[in-house]
C-alpha cells in the first residue's frame, strides 16, 4: 500500500513536516527523500526517474559521510524500502547507495577508537541494517530475498570486524562465495552453497544466534517457495 502514488507522497510531506517542526537537520535532506520519491507528472502511475536516480546518485559515499546518524537513518529508510521493488532500476539504485553507505561506515569505523562503539555510521550496520536483513530473509519474492542476502554480503566484506563469524562464508571467488552462490539462477550454485554452509555449521563456526535469526528463517523460506 505504502508504494502507491498518493501514500509516498502523503509519507514524505508529513515527514517533511515533522521535521520542520521536531528535527531541523532532517531538512538537509529531506529533498534528496522527496525527489526519491518522485512520480511523473505525464504519466500518473509513471516514476520520475530522472529525479529518482539522480537523488540515489547523491546518496553516495561523501555524503553519507557528512551526515549526522539521524540524518543517514532517513536516507537508509528510504534505500532499504527501495531494495525490494518490483522496478530494477530502482533496485539497483538503492542497491549502489546502499553500497557507498557500508564503504563510509567502514572510513568511519577505522577512525573510531573504540571498534564496539554503537554509535555513528557503524552503528547503523548494527540497529538498522542487521535488523532488516533478518526480516526480509522470509520475503516470499526470492528477488527481494536475493537483494537483501547480498546486501549481508556487502555487510560482512565491508565491514568484517562487525561479521568475524561469517567471513567463513564469504570469498574473493564467486564461485565459491556462499552469498553470491545463494543468490546465483543455477540450481546448482545454490546446492554449492549450501554444502558451504553446511561445512561450516558442521565445523561449529557459526553460533546458535546467527543460526537462528540468518539462515533457519532463509532455509524456511526456501522450502516454502519450494
């Protein structure tokens, strides 16, 4: 419902709104947020591309950089909600912002002296982006569940000192990368990856937690689609 026309735009006036009226440092943002969330004006079910991507485009590295926590977690919300779309452009915009954010918050991390600080850019890997991973391994579209797995992917490799327990997963080869095979069209890379995971839960690599809120719920939603 909240993808329709008049609820994205309904959505971003009233968060325009509130911050005007609670949080003024959203406003440097907010129009980046608005133009991507841009409608045509010829074509009423059409998307403003040219404004949309331009404003994922600006969503990049430097500027996730410059921003405050608060401000990055509007710009995050949006990315994230975008990451499962149907339209592949918009996809793989938010895909690419995405990106440019695990590359700042990994800058952002080197510079910390405390490596367990939860608070700043790497932070944000930990309270908002975990979290969604999780939730969006049980998506019934194996799109939008491929998207967020190699979301994970970016996560761990970016950033291995917040993943240590699933560098074991992850591999400069493709061929052999869990992450990649998992999301992979071919019956068997998928099984190839598999059999990597397996290997490592036999060889006790990976904790009960990340058992338990990574890969049970992405096997579930495997056998369901079937």
């Amino acid at each position: 419902v909240l993808r329709m026309r008049a609820s994205r735009i309904q959505l971003v006036g009233t968060l325009s709104a509130l911050a005007d009226h609670l949080d003024p440092s959203l406003l440097e943002i907010m129009p980046l947020v608005v133009d991507m969330n841009s409608f045509s004006k010829e074509d009423i079910e059409g998307l403003d591309y040219e404004k949309r991507l331009g404003a994922y485009r600006q969503a990049n590295e430097p500027r996730y950089l410059a921003l405050a926590p608060e401000q990055a977690t509007v710009l995050l919300q949006q990315t994230l909600f975008e990451l499962s779309s149907a339209d592949m452009a918009m996809r793989h915009a938010s895909s690419a912002s995405l990106n440019a954010f695990l590359a700042a918050a990994a800058k952002a991390l080197a510079a910390q002296e405390d490596p367990a600080d939860k608070t700043g850019l790497p932070g944000l890997v930990r309270t908002l982006l975990l979290p969604q991973v999780k939730a969006s391994l049980t998506n019934p579209d194996p799109v939008a569940r491929s998207q967020y797995l190699e979301l994970m992917r970016g996560m761990v490799s970016t950033l291995p000192a917040l993943f240590p327990e699933l560098l074991c997963l992850v591999d400069t080869d493709q061929e052999v990368d869990f992450f990649f095979n998992m999301t992979h069209l071919q019956v068997h890379r998928r099984v190839r990856a598999l059999r990597k995971l397996h290997k490592a839960i036999g060889a006790k690599l990976l904790s009960r937690g990340i058992l338990s809120s990574l890969f049970i719920p992405l096997l579930q939603s495997i056998i369901m689609e079937g």
